[in-house]
C-alpha cells in the first residue's frame, strides 16, 4: 500500500479488524519510511450479474426494470406491494441460480421465469405480462395464448 505522506510502499499493519458483519477489513498501517500512519479498508469486489439482450448489448441486472414489468402486470389485480417484493425476489433468486456459473441470464430466460411465476399465481397477470413479452402481432395471437392459458387450467 502507498503511504499517502511519502508515497513509498514499505508499510505494515498495526491492526486489523472486520467490519459490517464481515464484508470488509479495516486495517490500521505505518509507514516503515516516515512513520506516517493511515488507514485501509479491504473489501469483496463482486462482478455484477448481468442480463444478455436480444441485440447482442449486456446490461447489469436491474431489479427495479423487473419490479415495474410485475407491477404492471400485477396492476389491479388483489396482490400487495409486499406480495409484489416477494414475487420478485424469488424470481430474482431463481435468476441469479440459473446464471450462477456465468453470472448472467438471457432476456429470454428471464421473461420465461415471470411467466413461469405468474401463470401459477394470476392468470390475467400472465396474460397481460405475455402480450407485452411476447409482442403479439395481432388479436390472433392474443386469443391463441388465452386459449393456451385456459387449457393449462383445465388440466
């Protein structure tokens, strides 16, 4: 470590100590140079998990962009706002399972999870959750998932 005082790199540390709940070190060091004494902090430097989009871009997982999309769907529909936190941590935790090893998930995936989890929950949310994901070209194609999503229920 530079010392901030005489900027040499022969140092040693006087004391160390763990900090919030263990995610980082506080240590206290001389300068073996000038004597100046400084402190360093040491922490976990975590690579952040990242979604693939369908053009090629990588983005950081945003939990607020996928709180919106089941909020949305989940719109006057009989869930709380804790309900909605928890749907969505699952979903996340799920997520980040499936993306462990490489630390990302597709855009695909993580839409296939959502419907997943609101096809068991809320029919109607699933609905209005897939004709935005799935981008329906036409009434067709709304009709055919409702009909899909009935006779998954009928099963």
């Amino acid at each position: 470590m530079r010392c901030p005082y005489c900027g040499s790199f022969d140092d040693k540390v006087i004391e160390s100590r763990t900090m919030a709940s263990g995610e980082s070190i506080r240590r206290r060091r001389e300068c073996l140079s000038c004597g100046y004494r400084f402190t360093s902090y040491e922490h976990i430097e975590e690579k952040p998990f990242m979604v693939a989009k369908k053009d090629g871009r990588r983005e950081p997982f945003n939990r607020a962009k996928l709180e919106k999309g089941i909020s949305r769907a989940l719109e006057k529909r009989p869930f709380s706002s804790a309900m909605i936190e928890q749907i969505v941590s699952e979903i996340e935790d799920k997520a980040v399972m499936r993306g462990k090893v490489s630390r990302e998930i597709s855009t695909a995936e993580l839409g296939e999870l959502v419907l997943q989890h609101l096809h068991e929950i809320d029919k109607v949310a699933y609905i209005r959750f897939a004709s935005v994901y799935k981008h329906f070209e036409n009434l067709d194609e709304f009709i055919t998932e409702v009909k899909n999503v009935e006779g998954k229920q009928h099963e």
